[in-house]
C-alpha cells in the first residue's frame, strides 16, 4: 500500500526530490535545460512552487513524487527501480481524489516521452495542444 505524504513537511525531501530528478533522462526532460546544482533545487523547493507537492511512500520509502501545480497539472516521476510497479498509477489516483472539486487536470509532457504520453492517455487524459518555444540567447 503506497500513501502520499506532503514534500514540504518531509523530513528530507528535498534531497530525494533531488535524487529523483537526477534520474530524469534529458531527452523527456521539459523543466530543466540543465541539471540544478543542489543549492537551486533547494531554493525552488524553498519557494513552493505548487499546490501540493507529494513524496510517493511504500512503507515509508519513497519511491517518487508527485505535484499538483497552481495550474492544475500534475507531475509525477517514480524512482527507476520502482517503476513498472503500480505506484505511479495509485499516486495520481490519490492526487485525483485529494483534488477532485478542481474539476480539471492537465500533464504537460515531452513529446518525446512515449511512457508517459501513454501513462496519462490510460487515465483517460486527451492531447489538447502542443506547445512551442523560440529562444533568442
């Protein structure tokens, strides 16, 4: 049984946060161009950037996250030995039900993530838009 417990009140979340994003491979990635240093994650975690933002917890082993944005789009990723498992499935199920009056969910994800593309679309999420980038720099 997996539950959800609040990153921000998680006795070192952040630092598991920061393990899970260094498992994210760079060709999914949509939020980062490069892989923070420990002191920027720590002060984008510090600033609470979402609504709730969850370590996904096994019997008390974390085994991924999810988030819940002020957009309301969900995040989810689960730690590479634990995928293929259910949680991330039952982890957006309880995000879902914690949130549900919200009415709507979005999962902004890279195109290139064929896994996850597949994981929201079983949800019965449906592709809306897709989003373009210029940068000048």
């Amino acid at each position: 049984m997996i539950h959800l417990a609040d990153a921000y009140k998680y006795k070192g979340s952040a630092h598991i946060l920061y393990a899970l994003l260094k498992e994210r491979e760079r060709r999914v990635n949509i939020s980062h161009r490069r892989m923070p240093s420990m002191p920027e994650h720590l002060c984008f975690f510090r600033s609470a950037p979402y609504k709730t933002w969850d370590l996904i917890l096994k019997e008390n082993i974390p085994v991924g996250s999810v988030y819940f944005s002020k957009q309301n789009e969900i995040g989810i990723f689960i730690f590479k030995k634990y995928r293929g498992l259910g949680y991330g499935k039952k982890a957006v199920q309880l995000l879902i039900k914690k949130h549900l009056r919200e009415g709507r969910f979005l999962a902004n994800v890279s195109p290139k993530n064929s896994h996850s593309i597949r994981f929201f679309k079983e949800f019965g999420f449906k592709h809306i838009q897709n989003t373009y980038e210029l940068r000048k720099s």
